[in-house]
C-alpha cells in the first residue's frame, strides 16, 4: 500500500483552516500543505508580521496568492484568547479545521505566565482548551468539521497531578512537565469528541503527533536537540500525521496518527498509553481547565 503523503489531501477548497504556531516549523508546513490545496488558512501566532511573512513565504512556495489571514494569538494570555476567537467569528461564518499545533517543549527551568500557570500546560493545553471552547459553536454547526490536537510520545510518562498542577510544592522536572501537557492534550481529545457526540454535531476530535522533526525548536532543547541533530526527519514529514488527521477522508473520530517507526517515517495510526482512557481524570481535567480558564463548552 502506497506511503500517505501530502500530495493525498483532496482538494479543501471553501475550507477554513486556523493553525496555531502557523508561523513556523510544523505549523508553517502545514498551512503550506493546506494552502496548496486551496484552503483558507488563519495563522494564529503571537507576532503578527511574522505571520504576514509566512503567508509571503508560502504564496512565494507556491507561485501564487492564497487565501489567508493572520490573527494574533497568545496561548498563555486568556483575554488575547477571546479577542482571537471574537475576530475569528467576526471574519468566517465556519471553522472546518482547528489544528491545535503551538506549543513549548522541555523548559529548562520551571517558568509560568503572567497568571502564575507552569508554561507546559498553560501554552500546550489550557490554552487550546480555552481556544477551542471559544470556537465550540462555530465548530459544532460547521458540516464534519475537524478539530486536530497535536501530542506527543512523551504523554506517556506524563500524569496529572491536580494537588500541585502547576509544579509549585515538586522539584521541577522539564521532561514530565512536558509530558504532563502532552497526557492533557490526548485527554482533551477523548473527552472533546464526548461533547461533540452529546451535541449531536458531526465533528471528530482526532490527535497526532509528530515524531523526531528537525525544527529550529527539536534542534535546539535538551536530548531532544542532540538526537534531532542526528536522527531527525525534515520537517515536511513531521507534518503529515496532523495533515493525515486532518483531511484524509478515512479518519474516525479519537484516532491517533504517528510517525511509522515512532520518531520517523510516514503516518500511521499510532498506541495511546492507557492513562488516556481514565474518564474520572479526563472529568476532573476538563472541570480544572473550565475553573482556570474561565471558558465553558
């Protein structure tokens, strides 16, 4: 059977597509990838003429315009969360893609936003979470939309502990703070595409994750730096699990696409750890983050 690549995705002309962090790295790959195939894309990145220059660089890619916006979006602030979703709703009477791409990998040093949040779960979850609880409705009334939650094979050595959710009484650990948003976000998924079902709305929530991918962010943290140096695959392919997830007509609802061999190689579906079916802990999470981010489906 042949390899899934990009030159699969069928035509999305008409489609709406928002991809967080779209400026760069996997998230500009993607937009590229949508943007060929006639998608209007919205990049939602924090420098708004960093966007405008991604738009350039792919109309350039491609010889031609796009459709496309830019709108200014910071996941660790909730009030610039409201304003995207309000502007959003403003511009576009649909949604068919939310791909939740930003985020932040192995912080060196325990950090937190403005709002006293750890940066991990804050940018990786609680921000996506809000995003999307925001967008819900346009969503929910959009024909099969899509909403595409990036993870990441590090949930596995995550948990959620909601006695110190933000590391404050632990000795910080980079890499299970990391994995601890990656567990949320695969949480979030499951418990997301309950809502759509209870809702009666045609929308799938499905996840992805991309391997070992050289961006200028795998290249320069931690192991993860020194191994992405050495194994990493190009970025073009670390996009396609969320580009497969997100417009290949055979994808069902709580899916999970990864690279063949784990840190490479084309999509296919990947193994969710167990901890991702607890439903008392994908209640208690989904509670948690409607509490923190003032934002309820």
């Amino acid at each position: 059977m042949r390899n899934w690549d990009a030159s699969q995705i069928p035509d999305q002309k008409g489609k709406v597509a928002i991809i967080t962090g779209g400026n760069a790295g996997l998230g500009y790959e993607i937009g590229l990838q949508l943007a060929k195939k006639n998608t209007t894309i919205i990049i939602a990145c924090r420098t708004e003429s960093k966007g405008a220059e991604a738009i350039k660089r792919i109309e350039q890619a491609l010889d031609r315009k796009i459709e496309a916006a830019v709108i200014q979006l910071d996941l660790t602030n909730f009030d610039v969360i409201r304003a995207f979703a309000a502007t959003f709703k403003a511009r576009f009477s649909r949604l068919d893609l939310l791909i939740n791409n930003a985020g932040v990998v192995n912080l060196k040093e325990r950090t937190t936003t403005a709002a006293g949040l750890e940066m991990h779960m804050a940018t990786n979850h609680l921000g996506h979470f809000a995003l999307a609880g925001l967008l819900y409705p346009i969503i929910k009334n959009t024909p099969h939309a899509r909403v595409v939650t990036m993870s990441s094979g590090g949930h596995k050595w995550g948990e959620i502990n909601f006695d110190d959710f933000n590391w404050e009484q632990r000795p910080y650990h980079r890499t299970k703070s990391y994995g601890d948003s990656k567990l949320a976000n695969l949480l979030f998924v499951m418990s997301l595409q309950e809502r759509f079902e209870q809702d009666g709305a045609s929308a799938i929530s499905v996840a992805a994750h991309p391997g070992l991918s050289a961006t200028e962010r795998q290249q320069s943290i931690g192991i993860g730096g020194w191994l992405s140096k050495v194994m990493a695959q190009p970025v073009w392919m670390g996009a396609l699990p969320a580009l497969k997830a997100a417009t290949a007509e055979e994808v069902k609802a709580l899916e999970y696409y990864g690279p063949k061999y784990g840190i490479r190689g084309y999509p296919r579906l990947a193994k969710m750890d167990e901890k991702v079916f607890d439903k008392k802990v994908a209640q208690r999470l989904w509670e948690v983050s409607e509490q923190i981010t003032g934002v309820a489906f």
